[in-house]
C-alpha cells in the first residue's frame, strides 16, 4: 500500500505541482523563464526514474511472496532498477555540470554534488546487491539440482 501511494505522490508532483511551479516562477521572474520547460523535463525525467524503481520493487516483492526471488526473472528487475538509477544518475550530472558553470553561489552546484554522491552510492549498492543475488540464484539452482 505504501508503494500505490509514493508513486500516486510522485504521479502527482510530476503532472500537477513541478510543472505549476515552475510556471508560476516563470511569471514571477522573467529573466528565469527560459528555465520553464528544461526544468519540467528534468524533475518529470528524475520523478519518471524513481516511479520505475517504486514498480520493479514492487514486483520484486511479489516474486518473494511468490518464493521466486532466485530465477531469473528477479534479475530482469534488478537490471530495470539499475538503469533507472544509472538514467536519474546521468541527467543529475547534467545538471550538475550546468549548475556549476554558470552559478556564482556555491549553495546549489553543492545540493546537486550532494545529490550526485548519494545517487552514486545507490547505484553502487544495487551493483553489489545485484551481484549478490546472481550468486544466491546460483547457489539455489545447483541446491536444486541436487536435491
């Protein structure tokens, strides 16, 4: 139930609430309004990334209810949660790299960085635990091969 309503929160956030902000910061500063559209896109692309990752978690779950989280069919969501995370990782750099060349405040390129750092990590750990699950999958199949 927790997962149905993040992503309806997010659903929400990228349809209704990114977009009217970013609107409504268009009409009150104009010299930032050319930053209207690129900054929907990007909070819609990041948002887009975490709702596939909230979906593969949830299947993932339900091959665990189902005592089917070692096939392969496990690892085909892990992969989706990992390219998820490596897009989100790949559009953060770019703003990052936009942020930073053009700021004259540390305060944002530093919350990016911050962000980048963490999403690296995330990344890192589902490598691992990726890599984790691919031994256990192996290790289950050969225990099932000789029982």
């Amino acid at each position: 139930m927790s997962l149905v309503t993040l992503f309806m929160v997010l659903l929400l956030l990228q349809t209704f609430s990114f977009p009217g902000q970013f609107a409504h910061m268009a009409q009150e500063n104009p010299q930032s309004a050319h930053l209207r559209w690129p900054l929907t896109i990007v909070f819609a692309c990041w948002i887009l990334c975490a709702q596939i990752v909230l979906v593969a978690i949830w299947k993932l779950l339900a091959l665990i209810a189902a005592n089917r989280i070692f096939t392969s069919v496990s690892m085909t969501w892990v992969d989706v949660i990992v390219r998820a995370i490596v897009a989100a990782w790949i559009i953060l750099a770019g703003a990052l790299l936009y942020v930073g060349l053009q700021a004259d405040d540390p305060g944002l390129p530093l919350l990016l960085f911050t962000w980048f750092i963490g999403v690296t990590v995330l990344g890192l750990l589902m490598i691992v635990m990726r890599a984790l699950l691919r031994q256990a999958t192996t290790l289950q199949t050969d225990m099932d091969e000789v029982i």
